[in-house]
C-alpha cells in the first residue's frame, strides 16, 4: 500500500479515535437516560471499531505487536458489550456463536501474553504491557464465556456484564490514543510503562463503581414498575 494511503487512513484512524473518545464520555454521562446512551453508544462502537480496522495497515507495515494486542482488545470487548445490549438476556438468548467467539478471543490473548513473556526473558520491561493486558482480557473472556453458558438469567444481569466490556473498549482505546499522542506532545516527559498501563489503573475503578450503580438503577426502576402493576 503507498505511503500516502498508510498516512490517509492513520489520519482518519485519528479523528474516529477522537470522535470515539468524546462518544464514550458522552454515552457516560448518559446512562440515566437510555434512549440518548443507546444513540450515543452506537457513535462509540461504529466510531471504535472503524478507527481499529484503519489502523491494521499501519500496525502491519510497523510490525507493532503491541497495538495488535490493543486491537484484539477493542474488538472482542467492544464487541462483546454490543452483543449483551443487542440480546439483553433473558429477552433473548446466547446462541452458538456466542459461545465461541470467547474461547477464540482466549487463544488470541494466550498469545499475546506469550509475546510478552518472550520480550521479559529478553530482557524488555515493556514485556509487563502485553502479560498485563492479556491477563485482564483472559478474566473477561472466562466471565464471558460462563455468563453465556447460563440457562437463566435475572433481568438486568447482563448490564454488568455490558458496562465491563465498553468499559475495556475505552480504556484500551483511550491508551492507544496516549500511547500515539503524548509522545509527540510531551516527549521524554512521560515514560512509556505509564502512558500503556496508567490507563488502566485510573479507569478502572471508576468504571466498576459506575456499572455497579447503572445495574442498581434499573433494578430500582424494574421493582418500581412490579410495584406499581400489583397495586
């Protein structure tokens, strides 16, 4: 692929990361109101996932197994976190599919893990980067996985579920845009290790705290209803 059309697409792959971004905080702010967070939602995944697949021409060209780990993270997350909101268990089920897609991811993730142990035996402390990210979306592929094999579920169940994978979309998007950004802004300011895993650490536990308090809204919303249909 010319150099030009590499430069095209990481440009564009820059505004949808942006337009993401503000997406992601806009669909935060909005999870009182559900009809305005699903809107802003679907800007946030189309948004995502289109910057992801514009940036494989650049990470195949520089060979950055990094950002093919962060990648692999947006997707299967972002992905898996659509899916819950589409189906919204028990209103509609997993089916087959579901259930295979966590297991692949897992493999994915082994590997990139894999990548990362090689880079520490090589004496790379950024091998920390890929051990560490391939170890949270192996927990979130092993909570997928069982949430899908459930033969019943309460009603609001999945939200958790939702929240904790747009939760890992963002984070790891938002470190893929420090990651690109900082350096060029503030060079030799910022070490490397905090721009990949600082992220991380200041998200999420806000994110927990937010999908808790989401779940038990709708749960205070749904008993109200029951109670006002028995009455």
């Amino acid at each position: 692929m010319p150099p030009m059309s590499v430069s095209a697409m990481i440009l564009v792959h820059a505004v949808l990361g942006v337009g993401a971004f503000v997406a992601g905080l806009l669909a935060l702010a909005s999870t009182g109101k559900l009809r305005r967070h699903r809107k802003v939602g679907r800007v946030f995944m189309v948004a995502m996932g289109t910057a992801v697949v514009l940036a494989i021409p650049a990470i195949v060209a520089r060979q950055n197994l990094f950002l093919t780990g962060i990648g692999l993270l947006v997707l299967y997350h972002g992905g898996v976190a659509w899916r819950l909101a589409r189906l919204k268990p028990p209103r509609r089920m997993p089916g087959r599919l579901d259930r295979v897609v966590h297991p692949a991811a897992g493999l994915g993730f082994l590997a990139y893990g894999a990548y990362g142990v090689l880079l520490l035996v090589s004496g790379r402390s950024m091998g920390w980067v890929p051990i560490v990210f391939a170890g949270i979306s192996l927990v979130s592929v092993m909570r997928f996985h069982r949430f899908s094999r459930q033969g019943s579920y309460e009603r609001h169940e999945w939200v958790g579920m939702h929240v904790g994978g747009v939760a890992a979309a963002f984070i790891a998007a938002f470190t893929a845009f420090c990651v690109a950004t900082v350096p060029r802004l503030m060079p030799g300011i910022i070490p490397n290790m905090v721009l990949w895993l600082g992220p991380t650490a200041v998200f999420t536990p806000m994110f927990i705290v937010l999908g808790r308090r989401f779940e038990e809204k709708l749960a205070a919303g749904a008993d109200g209803s029951r109670g006002r249909a028995s009455a």
